[in-house]
C-alpha cells in the first residue's frame, strides 16, 4: 500500500476514535455553582458589563501591529541572499516607515497618554 494512503489511514481512524471518545468520556453533572455567570460562588456585586476604555483597545491593537511587523520582518535576512535584494530592502523599509510615521502620528495626537 502507498505510504501516504496508509498514514491518511491511520490518521482518519485516529481522529475518528478520539471524537467517538470525547463524546462518551466527559460527565455532564451540572449544578448549581456551574449554572451561576459566577464559577468562584460569589454573589455579583456590580454589572458585569462595564465599558472598557478605548486607550485599552488602542494598546492591544498597537502592540498586534508590531507584533505582525515583527512576523513580516522575520525573513528578512533571508531576503538579503536573493538576487535582487534590493526589492526586499525596500519593501522591508517601507513597512518600517509607514509604522513609524503612524506611532508618531498616534503620539502626537495624545492616544498614548493612559491617564489624562
């Protein structure tokens, strides 16, 4: 039998033994502290659905922007062993200057500032 028919095999069959499994395994006894919006037993003492502030946001997207300038930098040094590397410097440089100029941007008009 092929290699790569008997490994597709083997992995459907196991895949499908362990959904059969995580049906029959888990114990489904809810009670009462499992139904309460609060698992630790504590009466709420307040609403649940308080505001976040927009600065919160505002920092979480700015640091997955980075973080993704980090993943789009990554092969970088690899790029440096193409013929034509020059394209890649570019396109790297770029991405560093629009970033730059839209954190200078944001903190200039004041979005970094938490406590105002």
């Amino acid at each position: 039998m092929n290699p790569i028919i008997s490994v597709l095999m083997i992995t459907i069959t196991l895949s499908c033994i362990l959904i059969m499994v995580s049906f029959w395994l888990p114990q489904m006894n809810p009670d009462s502290e499992k139904l309460s919006p609060y698992e630790c037993g504590f009466d709420p003492l307040g609403s649940a659905r308080l505001p976040f502030s927009m600065r919160f946001f505002l920092i979480a997207i700015l640091f997955l922007l980075f973080d993704l300038e980090i993943a789009l930098l990554l092969p970088l040094p690899w790029g440096g062993q193409l013929p034509d590397a020059t394209q890649t410097f570019f396109w790297a440089t770029s991405i560093l200057i629009l970033l730059t100029l839209g954190l200078a941007y944001e903190w200039a008009q004041g979005g970094l500032e938490w406590a105002e």
